[in-house]
C-alpha cells in the first residue's frame, strides 16, 4: 500500500511538474499544452482537387500498387548523441535524436519522398547505430530499410548515412534504432504521413507515444539477461506517456545514489467541447502490450499500422510494441471545465514494475493545474495476451487472400548454450548478425550461401507466402516483418486448425501478436524483392536471437544498383571496427 499511495501522491503533484522540460525530455515539447495540433495535409504542391494525394483514396486506391507522385522532397537531419534526462524523475544517461526524447516528428504528405541524413555523434563510449523506418514498404529500396547486418552496416561513430525512400502508404507510424536493443536508450521518434480519410474529424492531436521505460542502460540490461544462467524476462521500471511520467522515489533501491524527484511531471492534452479529435496511437517501447483508454469517452478505431479499417467502436486498445491504432475520441462526457485521465496500463503479459501510465486531458476551460478526478472504464480481458479479435478490424481497401504458392511453418523456443546462456530460438535458429556483411548486399553480389546463424530462408519467386508462427513459449510475442503489410489469415490458441479469418477481406497490417502458446498465420505477396527482416519486436527477444530475414525474387535482388553511399558505409564500418572492438554481446538487431 506504502507504493501505490506514494505513487498516486507522485500523479498529482505531477500535474504541475517539479522538473523543466528540458530536464525530463530535453529539447522535446511532446506531452506538453504547447504542442500544436497537426494540419490535416501539408500545403506544399497540392493536386487539382486540392489535396496532395489527388483522386487518391483510403478506399478506392490500392495502397501497394498506386500512390500520389507528388514530387515534393521533405528533408530532415538527425544527430544521435548521449545525454542525460528524467522522464520520470529518475535521472539517466540516455540516447537522443537532436537532444530529444521522443525525437522529433517526421511530418510529410502521401507520396512525398522523405531524406533523413542520420549523423552518429555517440561518444564515450562510441557505438554504432542505424535507424528503421517503420512499415514502409522500400519499394525497390530495400538497402534504406536500416536493419544492420541485413540491409547495412552500422553507421560508424562520427560517420553519416543519408536515408531516402518514398512514403507509399499513410497514416502513423514511427522510426527507431535498430542496433542491439539501442532503441530502448531513447532513439525513437513519431512519424505522420498525411492521406486521405473517409471519417472526418476537427483536430488531429498528432501522436501519443506509450513506452515503458528502464532504469538502467540498455547495453546493461542484454548484458545481464545475456550472461550465464541469466533470464530472459526483463522488467520495466515505469511506463510513459509520450515520455513523460512520475516515479515514487521511495522505492529507489537503497545504496542507489542517482538523482530522483518525485513529481517529475506528465503528459497534458487539451480537447474541445463537442469536437472530435483523432489520436495518432503508438507502442514506441521495448516489450510490454499497453492497454490505452480515456476516462468515460468512446474510442473509434480507423486505422491500425497503415491500414485504414472500417470504424468500430471500443473502451480499450490493445497495442503490442510497434503496432499503431488512430482512433477518433469525441469530447462529449462533460463540460468546457471538465477534466479526464488518459490511461497506458501495461498488461499482465510483460513484466513492469510499475505498469500504470497516466496523462492528463484538459476541456478548453478546465484548470490545467489541478488533477483530474474522473474514474476507469471497467476492466475486459485484462489478461489478454493478444490483440483484438481479428473479425473486428477490416481494411477499408477490400483484398481477398491469394492462394498461397508455399507455406512455411516456423516454431518459436528457447535453447540454453554451451556457455549456459539462455537464448530465443526461431525456426530452430537463434540468429546473431554479422554487421559487416549485410545478407542483401551479399545477395546484391550473388551470393546466397548464407550461414545457418544468420537464419535467413529464400522463397525464391513464390508469389504469395504463408508463415504459420508456432509460439511454443509461455509469453506473447508482436511478430513485425518489414517490408510489406501482410495479411493477418488467423490468429488463437494452439495449434492452427486451417480457418481463415474473413478471406474476402483479411486485415493487414505490419505488426501483429501471437499470444502465449498459440498460433499466428499470415501471408505476403511476394513482389518486393529484397532482403526483409521478421523478427519479435520485443527489443530483449530479439537480442537474445528471435530473428530472421527473408529473401524475396533473388534475380531482381542481383539487378538491383545499390548507391554507392550503403558501400561507403560499410568501408567506414570495416575501418573503425578494425581498430576498435564491437561489443556484440547479443544478436546484434
């Protein structure tokens, strides 16, 4: 009890936070009243009807096959560097993007091409780095897809690498580092790709990003899970709401000297009466599903990772880690002084803590430093280890399930090594990445004779894949296969019995749970050569060897004329690694 009153003691004095913001989230201003509302379409070079996408649509366009050229460049630099902050009062040396946590947002219109120009300023010590962009498909741009030891090598400290690659689909979405467990540190960020909308809505509040968060390094973390006889469980110490929240101080481990304020401060968001807004939801953290909710107010889903779906309405949404949710909230459950507790609860399924995220939403006229005092919905389900049922989200763009041309069953497991290290297996395989030797450069050259720890698997030129995952482990696992927005066939408990989940119509999407002990099916259309990355997004399982890449179309890989600058990276890899010692403890990803 002691806990949970210092705890709640902690929320309401964080309503008017005891730290800057600059001291908890650097030169970040998410969670904050002075974060404008986003435009629903950036003005530059709108087509003739008006909007940057044209005759596009969210329900008449086929989102893999046609997109808005618009022509427009959307540019942006990034310096990843080290520093300290305290999200929630505990005070940590973490990895930003620009001196912020969350970095900044990426913000363009369907169709526009985006650079990022990715600068690795970490120092003492120097480490490497590559940056993922979420979901995109990297249509024949595979190489930009920032999986190091897959399609690049590390970003050499002090060294550049520009990232350029089309926004194809739209919606909300996120980038991340994708080095070991890197982005755990901090190296995260929002992205918006404006598009069409068949819901209408008055305010877009932009992205709520719902991460737990870690009291120590991340380097420090796979270092303990990793050695012998450590455990492959790994426990959050709080859970944040756009990188903000409190921590009771009092429960600090004794002998623990780092600076800790109580009270650090929370998220706000302002709402107006009677006006629907939408929430750009996004489960940026390293392992545990999130239960999100407003006090008293209806969520209408419309979207889920880049797929527009049909609106169904719900009190919660459950989110494993890389999964997004839009939905539209109404401000109708009280007055223009009215005030509500927004809610990230971590579920039962992952390990924290403290799992109870709060953030404040303020009506127009409400008192923004005084705490809310609204109730919860009831909880539904709270054990549940998996995502809604699939029957309840369908695409608005109506793609009937091919008949697939192979099916591939892979088991996931666990094995404890020579060195009794205990280690996830996929497909039999617990992966490590060699970093300079990228799988798709290799196969750029011609060569596809990979070795076994790299678990890679070609399907050659099948035209449509199917993957049964088997989770023979007691945790859920948010599987993520980049490159594509696969179709979700089935998902439930045990064993897969052949049923299909809607074949006119599956829902798709890039990231999507198999609970404990259960079955997940999903399939892909094999017309994006490259080498793609399938992987659990559980930061800690994929350093522990959960990991592995497809081949698709090996010739249109070969034909591929890859920039220069992926080259350059890897010769200025290979010339700091050969005089400085990589500390590759995990699987590398």
């Amino acid at each position: 009890m002691g806990m949970i009153r210092g705890l709640v003691s902690s929320l309401v004095s964080g309503i008017v936070g005891k730290l800057s913001q600059q001291s908890t989230n650097g030169s970040s201003v998410l969670g904050t009243l002075l974060v404008q509302f986003l435009p629903f379409f950036l003005t530059n070079n709108p087509m003739p009807n008006g909007y940057p996408w044209g005759q596009c649509t969210d329900y008449g366009t086929n989102p893999y096959r046609d997109y808005p050229r618009t022509g427009v460049i959307r540019s942006y630099d990034f310096t990843v560097s080290r520093g300290v902050i305290a999200p929630d009062g505990y005070q940590r040396e973490v990895l930003l993007v620009n001196g912020a946590f969350p970095g900044p947002l990426i913000e363009v219109n369907w169709g526009d091409k985006i650079i990022v120009n990715v600068h690795n300023n970490i120092t003492g010590p120097e480490d490497g780095t590559a940056i993922h962009w979420h979901g995109f498909l990297q249509q024949g741009t595979p190489w930009e897809d920032g999986a190091p030891g897959v399609t690049q090598c590390p970003v050499a400290p002090g060294k550049s690498f520009t990232y350029e690659f089309v926004a194809s689909l739209f919606g909300t979405t996120w980038y991340h580092a994708h080095y070991s467990a890197q982005y755990a540190g901090g190296i995260v960020g929002p992205m918006v790709i404006h598009g069409p909308t068949k819901t209408k809505y008055d305010h877009d509040i932009g992205p709520i990003m719902l991460s737990d968060w870690y009291h120590k390094e991340y380097s420090d973390i796979v270092e303990e899970m990793l050695q012998p006889n450590g455990s492959l469980q790994v426990f959050s110490d709080n859970n944040l709401i756009n990188g903000k929240m409190t921590f009771d101080c009092s429960t600090v481990a004794p002998g623990d000297k780092t600076p800790c304020t109580d009270g650090a401060g929370i998220s706000k968001f302002k709402f107006y009466t009677g006006k629907t807004h939408r929430l750009r939801l996004i489960n940026s953290g390293a392992n545990g599903i999130q239960r999100f909710s407003i006090d008293g107010h209806t969520l209408t889903v419309i979207a889920e990772d880049f797929t527009p779906v049909n609106p169904y309405n719900t009190t919660v949404v459950i989110l494993g880690v890389g999964q997004r949710t839009d939905v539209l909230v109404t401000a109708n459950a009280g007055t223009a002084t009215s005030a509500f507790w927004m809610r990230s609860n971590l579920t039962v399924c992952g390990g924290a803590r403290q799992p109870n995220a709060l953030a404040a939403v303020y009506y127009e006229s409400a008192d923004t430093t005084k705490s809310p005092t609204s109730k919860p919905w009831p909880l539904h389900n709270a054990s549940l280890c998996a995502n809604t049922d699939l029957s309840l989200s369908e695409p608005l763009y109506p793609m009937a399930l091919p008949e697939p041309s192979i099916t591939h069953t892979m088991s996931i497991g666990t094995i404890k090594n020579a060195s009794d290290v205990n280690l996830w297996t996929f497909d039999g395989v617990s992966m490590r990445t060699n970093y300079n030797a990228p799988a798709l450069l290799q196969a750029n050259a011609g060569n596809f004779s990979f070795p076994g720890v790299w678990n890679v698997r070609n399907f050659y030129t099948n035209s449509s894949i199917r993957i049964v995952v088997q989770n023979d482990s007691p945790a859920p696992h948010p599987m993520h296969l980049h490159g594509h927005n696969v179709y979700v066939v089935h998902e439930g408990p045990g064993v897969w019995d052949g049923s299909i989940t809607r074949p006119s119509n599956p829902m798709r999407r890039d990231v999507e749970l198999v609970r404990p002990n259960g079955h997940l099916v999903i399939q892909f259309d094999g017309n994006n050569p490259g080498v793609w990355a399938f992987h659990c997004h559980i930061a800690w399982h994929a350093s522990g060897g959960f990991f592995a890449s497809f081949v698709v179309d090996p010739a249109k890989i070969e034909a591929f004329h890859i920039p220069m600058s992926v080259a350059q990276t890897c010769r200025d890899w290979s010339a700091w690694t050969s005089h400085s010692v990589v500390d590759q403890i995990d699987s590398g990803t």
